[in-house]
C-alpha cells in the first residue's frame, strides 16, 4: 500500500516560490559581490570586465529587491515574487547554461536579472 501525499495547499506552494525567489536572488547578489572585486580594473588603462559591469549595474537593484522580500508586506512580497519569477528563471536557466562562470561549490550565482 502506498501512503497518500496531499498535495500542497495554494499558500505552501506560494512559500516555496517565494524563498525560491529570495534565495536565487541572494545567490545571485553574492555572485555581484564577488565580481565586483574579482573583476575590477588593477589600472586605469584596464578594460573593464562585463562581470564587474554588470556588477556595478545590478547589484543596488538586486539589494533593493532582497531588502523588499525582508522588510515588504505580505502584499508586497506577492506582488514582489509575481514580477521577478521570469527573471528568476532567466537567472536559473543563465546558471545552468553556463556553470563555469559562476561558483558551484558555494551559493553564488550569476546575472540575467531585467528590471
């Protein structure tokens, strides 16, 4: 025999998007950070990397967005998790076609990420 497993309930299943939301997002914060100071110019006659672009580019927006899920509404966050899931999953799928540019070994993830 086997046990029945219920199904989530509609609130579950928006929790779980939403820490999926939050913890891609903060992945993807880390990754900023480290490139940031991984990639920047050693002189001013340096090209600037496109990892320390996108960094300088993304990384106030991506703070503002992890900021609203801990301090928003519960209103807020829905809203918040409603618009960011395509980037979310432009994110994912960015990590996945390209795992070398990102850590595997810690919780840094990289870029995609439109407003």
């Amino acid at each position: 025999i086997k046990p029945h497993i219920r199904e989530p309930t509609p609130e579950q299943k928006y929790r779980q998007e939403e820490m999926h939301c939050y913890k891609v997002l903060c992945e993807y914060f880390h990754l900023l950070q480290k490139w940031e100071q991984q990639y920047a110019p050693q002189t001013p006659e340096d090209d600037l990397h496109p990892f320390f672009v996108e960094a300088l580019q993304r990384k106030s927006y991506t703070e503002y967005l992890l900021d609203s899920f801990l301090d928003g509404s519960p209103e807020e966050r829905r809203e918040l998790v409603a618009q960011q899931g395509k980037e979310v999953m432009k994110l994912e799928q960015r990590f996945a076609e390209h795992p070398d540019e990102h850590d595997r070994g810690g919780s840094q993830r990289e870029s995609g990420l439109d407003r």
